[in-house]
C-alpha cells in the first residue's frame, strides 16, 4: 500500500505534534503557517478553505468527524 503525498505530510504533521508542545501550540494556533514551516512547502488550500485543527488527545472523549457529502451522489 502507498500513501499519498497528502498522507505523508498529515502523518508527519501528527507525530510532529504529538513529540513537540511548541509545534502543537502552534499548529492549533495557526494551523497553515505551521504545516508550512515544517514541510517548507506552500500549503495549497482551494479558495474559501479553513483548515481547522482540534485537539483530540483526551482518551476520555470520542470524537466523530462528519466530512460535507459528495456532490456527484447517484
């Protein structure tokens, strides 16, 4: 199985917060600028995106993330 790019810097992204306070205070204060100063890459969102990063290390709390529906749903 290979990941895609978008896979790679998401894992990246995850084990850099989960081993560096600084970067997760960071990441969650401005998510675009932080993934940008890791990889060094421009983060290309469509127009009208937000990245949104939410904390979700509390074992205590199950989260369930509902994505926007297809558009092209037969």
């Amino acid at each position: 199985m290979e990941f895609t790019e978008s896979q790679k810097v998401y894992a990246k992204v995850v084990q850099k917060a989960w081993e560096d306070a600084q970067f997760k205070q960071e990441l969650m204060a401005s998510p675009v600028e932080a993934i940008e100063k890791l990889t060094g890459e421009k983060l290309n969102l469509s127009e009208g995106q937000t990245l949104v990063v939410r904390d979700q290390t509390d074992e205590s709390t199950v989260y369930i993330n509902i994505p926007a529906q297809p558009k092209n749903l037969a």
